[in-house]
C-alpha cells in the first residue's frame, strides 16, 4: 500500500507556484489580506491550450481572474509584468499568452 503522507517529488509546476504568488502580490500591490490562488488546469477541448495557468486574486477591492496559456513552470515575472500591464481595475478576467504579448 502507497504511504500517502510521504512527501512528493516537486514538479515545475509547483516549484514555480510560490514565485508567481509572490510576484503577482508585488506586481499588484496587494493588501497582505488578499488571497492569491495560482492553478494549472488541462483541457483536452478542441482550441484549448493543453495547459494553462488560472491566477485568481480575492480581495476586498473585488475579485479577479487571469489566464495564462501556458504552464505554470513556463510563467516568468515578465509574463507577469504584460498581463498587469494590460488588466483593467474593472474587468474580472484576461487572457494572456503565446500571440497575446
């Protein structure tokens, strides 16, 4: 029987989960009580990147979504700087990627 409880071999993915929290809270300036949530999710739907990062940030100020396509190991603090550079304070959600920089 597998031990459940033994730690995991870190992958891309969530080695580079603390940095593209951590830059998404400095490039934002955000509040220390907004909560940022990085995913990556696989779509197998026709015209869906294979993966692709969702950043979501709640916060009092509203809540906002952003989208990445590509994975999360792949996302660089520039990638970063372009999505803030094009989010609207009053649109929830943007799509950001490969074509879209």
């Amino acid at each position: 029987m597998p031990d459940l409880f033994a730690p995991t071999p870190r992958t891309g993915a969530s080695s580079n989960c603390g940095n593209v929290k951590r830059w998404v809270r400095d490039l934002f300036v955000l509040a220390d009580e907004a909560t940022v949530m990085v995913t990556e999710l696989r779509c197998s739907e026709a015209g869906c990147p294979p993966l692709e990062t969702v950043i979501a940030i709640l916060s009092v100020d509203g809540n906002r979504q952003y989208k990445m396509h590509k994975p999360m190991a792949e996302v660089t603090q520039d990638d970063l700087r372009g999505l803030a550079a094009h989010a609207e304070p009053s649109n929830g959600s943007v799509k950001w990627g490969k074509g879209e920089n």
